[in-house]
C-alpha cells in the first residue's frame, strides 16, 4: 500500500471528517478513505473485475471495491512523489505540520 501526505486541507472540511469519524466510529484515515472511495464512486464507474459485491454506507447504495479495484486507483492517483529536498528536511517539515506547528504551510 502507498502512503499519501494530504496538505492545506481547509479546516471547515477537517472538522466535517471528525465529526463524521466520531458519528460512524472510526479513524480519521479510515473515514477519509471511505469518504474518498464514495466520491470516486459517483464520479467513476468501473468494470465488474474491480467493484465488489457488497454495498457501504447508511443507504446501501455504494459499492464496495474489491482490494484489486482498491490497489489500482491509488496507483493512478499517486504516482510517484518527487522531492529534491533532503530527507532529514522532509521528515522535519512532517513533524511540524502533525504536530501543528506549521499550520498547513510547508517548509521552503
């Protein structure tokens, strides 16, 4: 699985996903993939090979994606990251922003 740093997320829509992680009972990073696959799912429409058989969600009309379906949007999405910066910058500027220091503004 790739990781995936998101930044400059507005905070009205943070505290949307909390307070909808809190409602459902899980993690932030776990309701921001879900919240992800759903928006995917209206926007995108998959052969049967990646979509799953079950359904998601309070309204039971969701998909849920099978792990194959899973793998292959992240690839797209991601790609690669590509920084030229040193990695002891990187893993600091990390450190600043989780530890909200930084305010959503990325070190230069």
């Amino acid at each position: 699985m790739v990781n995936l740093t998101i930044r400059n997320i507005p905070d009205e829509i943070l505290k949307r996903i909390r307070i909808l992680a809190a409602k459902e009972r899980r993690s932030m990073n776990s309701e921001m993939l879900i919240v992800i696959e759903e928006g995917l799912s209206s926007k995108i429409s998959f052969d049967s090979a990646a979509t799953g058989t079950g359904f998601s969600g309070s309204s039971g009309n969701v998909p849920l994606l099978s792990c194959a379906g899973r793998e292959k949007i992240w690839t797209e999405l991601c790609g690669e990251w590509k920084d030229n910066r040193p990695t002891k910058d990187l893993v600091a500027e990390i450190a600043i922003l989780r530890a909200g220091g930084g305010e959503g503004e990325a070190l230069s």
